[in-house]
C-alpha cells in the first residue's frame, strides 16, 4: 500500500472515530441520569412533555430509545433492487421519535404548529409523542405509564392496535416488551438522578 493511500485510510479512520456530528446519541444509553447530564435540554423537554401529555419521562426516554437510540436526524434503512439499486427508503419515519410523514403533519395540523416544529427538536418530538400517546390513551384505554401498551400502539398505529395486528409478529411484541422492561429500568434510575431534580 502507498505512503497517501496508507495515510488516507488513517484519515478517515481518525475522522469517522471524531466528536461526530450534529445527530450523535449520548453514550451509555443504558443508563437514564448519564443521558440527562450530557443533554439537559433533555429533561426539559421530557418534563414538559409529562406535564403537558401526563406521558412520564420514564416512557418517553424508553420509546425514543427504541425508536433511534437519541439520533436526532435518524432515518429508515435505503431499500434496494437487485441488492445494489437504491429505492428510498423502508417509511418516511425521521427524526427522534420517528414520526411518519402523515402522522406528523396530522400533529402539526390538530396542534396549530407552524413550520418551525421539527422532527429533529428534542421539544417537537416529545411533544409529538405525549400527543400521539394522549390519544392513545382517549381511543384504546392504554394507560400512559403502560410502556410495552403504548409502543404496540405507537408502531403499529391505533387501528392496526385495534385489530391486533401485532400477535402475528412476534419479534414486535419481543421489542415491545424490551420497551417496558427499559422503561423500568429508567425510572428507577431516574429515582435517583440528580440531573432529575
């Protein structure tokens, strides 16, 4: 190998390991109070979000979790033809909460939200789901707290809820329930976090 293709390989390498970019999760997403120390916004946003909605932190952080792991501008993977032929991408789903196209300009619409509201805000995308979810609860009785509950609902939509769409697919309710049990775990770490208080 070349001296400049050695160093370029080295270039990039180092760049792709750097602070990244305007998207990046927290580390440790395991861990609740590390997510809110590093991002403060954060909170503020799930705390508006619970006194708004009635959604609690616990399940919006699970949720988010699930649906990007906290990557702000997070996308469906491409489909492709023939393995190599891009054909866009698997849903229009974007951002933190990984609203869809309709379900969000139906948000926008019914919220009275201008065009400044975006799936990539923390703020937007949490009051997005403590909507979403309110509704859930209003149409399908689904308590708020009920993580493993709400994310059916929320990745199938309330009308595949309705129709149980979701007992034919056993990897989802394999996800769902992986939801609840990190909505657990968040909230008894959120009990003693000082970035909660």
């Amino acid at each position: 190998m070349s001296k400049w293709l050695r160093a370029m390989v080295i270039l990039a390498l180092v760049a792709s390991c750097g602070g990244g970019g305007p998207g990046q999760a927290p580390r440790n997403l395991d861990n609740a109070c590390s997510i809110l120390e590093q991002r403060p916004t954060y909170y503020r946003a799930f705390r508006a979000t619970e006194r708004k909605w009635g959604v609690p932190v616990h399940v919006q952080m699970a949720t988010i979790y699930q649906e990007s792991k906290f990557i702000s501008d997070a996308r469906t993977p491409l489909r492709f033809k023939l393995g190599v032929i891009p054909m866009g991408r698997q849903s229009s789903a974007f951002g933190y909460s990984q609203a869809l196209d309709g379900t969000w300009d139906e948000y926008l619409e019914d919220q009275n939200k201008g065009p400044r509201t975006r799936r990539d805000d923390i703020r937007d995308a949490t009051d997005f789901m403590g909507w979403y979810m309110n509704d859930t609860k209003e149409q399908l009785g689904i308590p708020l707290w009920d993580a493993r509950r709400q994310y059916l609902a929320y990745h199938e939509g309330r009308t595949g809820y309705r129709r149980g769409s979701y007992n034919a697919k056993s990897w989802l309710m394999r996800v769902a329930a992986e939801v609840g049990e990190r909505s657990r775990v968040y909230q008894a770490q959120l009990a003693n976090c000082r970035a909660a208080r």
